[in-house]
C-alpha cells in the first residue's frame, strides 16, 4: 500500500479494548480508512502519551485492516484490560498518537514520572498497604488487656495453622514436575507474572502458546516477556481466572510439564480456595 498523505494528519478513530477479539490484533474502522487521502503501507509506529514508540505490521484480515505484528506486545507493556478506551490520532507519515483510558474514564498512566512500570508501581502499593496493616496490628496489640491479647495471639496462632494447611496442601507430595506456587493480589487476577527465580532454577524455555489444564478443562493462554524480561501470561488468563471464579487471596499451584530441552508448553494448575464458595 502507498504511504499515507501528510494531509490526513489529525485525523482520530476510537477502539474499546476486549480481550477475546482485541490481544493479537486491533482491526481498524473501515470509515477511518476511507478519509484517508492515501492508502497506508504494511507498517506503522504507536506512539504513546510518555513518547516510547510500538512498530507494528498493518495487514487485511476478514476484509478489514489490522494491527498485526507488534500490536500484542503494545497491548501488553501498557496493561490493556477489558473496556479500555482507547484513542488513535493520525499525525501522517504512518504514526499514530495513542492516548488510553482505564474504566474509571482517567487517562491511564502506565510509567510514573521515575521511570517505574505499572505493575511494579502496584507490587509497591501492595507492600505499602502491608507495612500499614502489620503496624496497625502491632499498635492494637500494644493497648489491649491481657484476655484480649491472648484473644489475638490465639487467633493469629489459628489463623498460621490455617496457612501452613494451605500451604501444605501444595508440598505435601513431592510434585512429579517442578513446581511454583502463587498468592493471587487483585492484580493478578488480570495477568500473572511467572516467577523467574523458578524459570531459571529449573532451566525452563517457557512457550508463548502455553496450555493451562485445570480439573478436565484446557485453558490457551498467551506469555509474554516484559521489557524488564518478566515472563506474564497474559492473554487467556483473566478467562481463566474468571469461569474458575479466582479471587484474590486464593493460591495457584502450577505444574510445569516438561518438554524436550526444557520447553514447556503446558502446566496443571490446581487452585487453593482461601475461603469456601457459597454456591
């Protein structure tokens, strides 16, 4: 395709973020397309509000043009979710200025003003609120009577009982494959970091189609690697995580099936519900 005339720059389209139809490729609206004085070429440049550049392929698929190649790699470095709102501005020669909403209709910010990625601005959050709530049991336990302290050291005994049974749960039995458990966050739930710690212990080449089976059901998934090399699953996951009714709070144990040089491209997940389901 020719490259695109300078004399459509400004010109802006809308695309609403879904998982299901949006994490491989973004189709762009035919209208769009055709205000366009010129044809666009097989490539174009995403560029977002902190000025990082995405290279991605312009292809036809089903009749209408997509982001193709280097789209899904966008999508994962700004954390796209379901209902994101996403704006595209032409500014000619291939480029186009992305600006991205969250649900809550703010702009949303992925790279804070030092550099610091979204999830790890979120692991930070997560530690903070910690420290608070630990300090805030310390200054309880600090004022009450003796009953009450004994009351809370009860409870804290019971309630270590409790985290090692769960935890047991998952070591009891020497796993048959290797093995790395995780705490969901209410982060989690969306995308899920896979240790690298565990990858490297164990040599793992972990692929980008990965199969999760969990109870008699096949889950495909997709794993991404960072900018930082963290290796996430991505896309699939928050399906997963949603038909099984994970909730923060909630353990994953998964299996690593081992493949010829260690790849891998399946795992057995076997979820630990931090509280029973009210069905």
């Amino acid at each position: 395709m020719a490259g695109a005339s300078s004399s459509s720059k400004g010109i802006e389209f809308f695309k609403v973020f879904l998982p299901s139809s949006s994490s491989n490729h973004m189709s762009i609206p035919p209208a769009f397309v055709n205000k366009l004085k010129a044809g666009l070429p097989g490539k174009a440049i995403l560029k977002d509000f902190s000025g990082r550049s995405w290279h991605v392929g312009l292809e036809i698929i089903e009749r209408h043009l997509h982001f193709t190649s280097g789209w899904e790699k966008f999508a994962s470095d700004h954390f796209l979710e379901h209902g994101d709102f996403l704006i595209f501005k032409y500014d000619g020669n291939s480029l186009f200025n992305v600006k991205i909403f969250g649900l809550n209709g703010c702009k949303k910010e992925v790279v804070n003003n030092e550099g610091i990625k979204r999830g790890q601005v979120k692991d930070k959050e997560e530690e903070e609120q910690k420290k608070k709530e630990d300090n805030k049991d310390a200054q309880t336990d600090n004022s009450p009577s003796d009953e009450q302290n004994g009351s809370k050291k009860r409870k804290r005994a019971t309630t270590k009982l409790e985290e090692n049974e769960i935890q047991d749960t998952a070591e009891c039995v020497q796993p048959k494959n290797p093995r790395f458990v995780v705490n969901i966050t209410k982060y989690y739930r969306y995308f899920l970091h896979v240790p690298g710690s565990f990858l490297n212990e164990h040599r793992i080449k972990l692929m980008h189609d990965l199969i999760l089976h969990h109870q008699n059901d096949k889950w495909p998934v997709k794993v991404v690697i960072r900018n930082d090399g963290r290796h996430a699953i991505t896309t699939g996951w928050i399906d997963f995580v949603r038909k099984n009714e994970i909730e923060a709070k909630d353990k994953c144990v998964f299996d690593a099936v081992l493949g010829t040089s260690n790849t891998c491209e399946q795992m057995h997940v076997q979820v630990i519900r931090a509280k029973p389901r009210v069905k």
